[in-house]
C-alpha cells in the first residue's frame, strides 16, 4: 500500500518532517507505525531478507511476495510471467493523509499525479487477469475535497474496455472520524469487475433472518420466504455491517499496520470470486491479509509491496500462521529481534 515516490515524485519533500512524523500518526501499540518511525525502521531492515527488486517464493510452493513496484510493468512481468490470476484484490493509497501524518507511503497529493499513478497499476493488473477474472478495489473518497479520488478512478475505470463495473461495495467500520459539525465517516468504498464471465459463489453471513411476510405461490401453494430459504442467514449484499474492523485487542492485529482490512472481509470475497487452487493476487500487501485469506482457503497467492519492512511483515505472518494457526500478533511484536 505504498509509493514508489523516488521516481514518479507523487508529493513534495517540505510535506514530510520530522517534527510531523513524531507529533501525528501515533497509536497506543508499543510497535508504532512503521512507515514513520525511522529509528526503528532502521532497526528493522537489516533483518529483512528481501531487498527492492527480490521475490521470495513460498517453500510449499503456494505462494509468492516480491518487493515490487505495482506501478512497473517489468515487474508485474517478473512476479507473473505467464501465469494469469482469476481474482485481484488491491487496497492501494487513497490520496488521504492516515492518521494525519502525511508520509512518503501515504500522502497527499495533486489528483492528477494520484491518477496517473493509478492508471500505471491498473493497467498492470488488467495484463495478468486471466479470460474470466475479477477484480476488487478499496478506495477512499476524501470528503473534505470533494470526494476525491473516488469519482476520478471511476471514471477512469470506464475507459477500459476489458472491465465491466459489477458493484459498489460499502463496508461499514466501527470506528470513525468525525466532527461536531458533520456526520461521522465509518464507511469503506469496494469497487468490484470483472473480465469476462468469473465464477461467483453465494455465500452468507453470520446474520439470522428475522423478516417474514413475503409470500409466493409456489406450484399452487402460498409460501412464506422462510419456507422457500435455502438459509436462515442473511446473504451479504453489497452493504457490509457483519465485519469487526480491526483493532489493537484482536488477535488478527499487526502491530505497526496503520491500513489493515478485516480479514473476514478479504476471506468473503475470496471465497466468493474464486475456487480452490485458483491464483489469487494483490498488488498492495501491506499487512498480508490477502495472503493469509488465500492461504486458508486453499488458493495460491502472488502479492507485491513496494516497502521492504511490510515485504518481511507479509513473509512473517504466513509464517507465524502456519506455526502457531494466529492470524496477527495482537500486541506482540512481529520482530522481536529488536527492542521497541
């Protein structure tokens, strides 16, 4: 979920400092956010095992994490090859300031730099869908500058002739910001295409029905919609009320991720926009829950992240899933080599 701000100069350098970076974006964790804290940063990447430009490929054979940049064409082409994946699920930057620290992962910037930047890495996505595919977008609609970026990239995405517009997803999230003076902001934009003609499961939530009423003459007889059910849940529609955002007591919690979907969140689209052993990929890693859905529901996953730190963070929560069945770390720290 970050930049490669060195050669498309997305922000201005007079945006980060360092009286900036220790004054804002500060969480409760020991570990705090690892795209601010350079001393720790620092601390880190020696233990990193990637460096930018590297891949590393699951010993299972499974799965791949390079340290790659979403917006480069030849590696986009070194990760894939000739291989093709049936599903894409990316949660890149959303030309917001997190947390009000303004970082060269996450910064603000002109719109029309953010678009150019988007075009680059959708582009490379729609180069690796395979002939039926789908394709999954979190976005951010800034609604302090009105709404942007959310109503460019749409209108962006209707210039590419290999996509159909499926959905617009909206996922509800527990915490919001907020003012006196306006509503809250607790929702989260899915954009959801698709090539082709991709397969697609029903799945339910953990939502009991509770309305009754709607009857239907079935073969001469009146029944009630509970009777014609195929579940007493409720199938997810494209408003998502049933998922926990992710916060620092659970045990999916990545300590120094400052941008973590729900993995339930991931998992339900998995599930629902893919089969078992299908290839699944994610251009914006970030804290891997992309990779973990993919590694619980028995699908491979190619996934890219620009910054080493959260390259190693992917590689190590894999890794710790598969040893102690965690999702997260929670409070723990996922380097303990180094003190915090």
């Amino acid at each position: 979920m970050h930049y490669r701000h060195n050669e498309l100069k997305l922000f201005d350098e007079e945006q980060v400092t360092p009286q900036v970076t220790k004054q804002k974006g500060v969480t409760t964790e020991k570990l705090t956010r690892l795209d601010i804290n350079e001393e720790l940063r620092k601390k880190i990447l020696p233990h990193c095992r990637l460096k930018e430009g590297e891949i590393w490929t699951d010993p299972k054979g499974k799965h791949k994490i390079g340290c790659l940049d979403a917006t480069s064409n030849n590696d986009t082409k070194k990760l894939f090859g000739k291989e093709k994946a049936q599903l894409v699920i990316n949660d890149p930057p959303y030309n917001v300031v997190v947390g009000n620290a303004n970082t060269k992962s996450l910064s603000k910037m002109d719109i029309k730099k953010y678009m150019d930047f988007s075009k680059n890495w959708v582009q490379n996505v729609v180069s690796i869908l395979d002939k039926n595919a789908s394709l999954y977008i979190w976005l951010g609609a800034d609604q302090n500058d009105g709404f942007q970026p959310l109503p460019e990239f749409m209108i962006m995405m209707r210039e590419l002739k290999e996509l159909s517009s499926r959905s617009f997803i909206t996922m509800r999230n527990q915490r919001g910001y907020g003012t006196q003076k306006n509503w809250m902001a607790v929702r989260q934009e899915l954009l959801y295409y698709i090539k082709g003609e991709p397969p697609f499961t029903v799945i339910y939530t953990d939502i009991p029905k509770i309305l009754r009423g709607y009857y239907k003459e079935i073969n001469g007889k009146v029944t009630e919609n509970f009777e014609r059910s195929k579940s007493l849940n409720i199938r997810p529609g494209n408003v998502w009320v049933d998922i926990q955002q992710v916060f620092y007591r659970m045990e999916e919690n990545i300590p120094g991720a400052y941008a973590q979907k729900p993995l339930k969140s991931i998992s339900r689209i998995v599930e629902a926009s893919s089969k078992k052993n299908d290839l699944v990929a994610d251009f914006f890693s970030h804290s891997g829950a992309t990779l973990i859905a993919a590694e619980q529901l028995e699908r491979g996953c190619y996934a890219m992240e620009l910054d080493i730190v959260f390259a190693e963070l992917s590689i190590r929560r894999l890794e710790y899933y598969r040893k102690t069945g965690k999702t997260g770390w929670q409070l723990n720290n996922p380097f303990p080599e180094v003190k915090v």
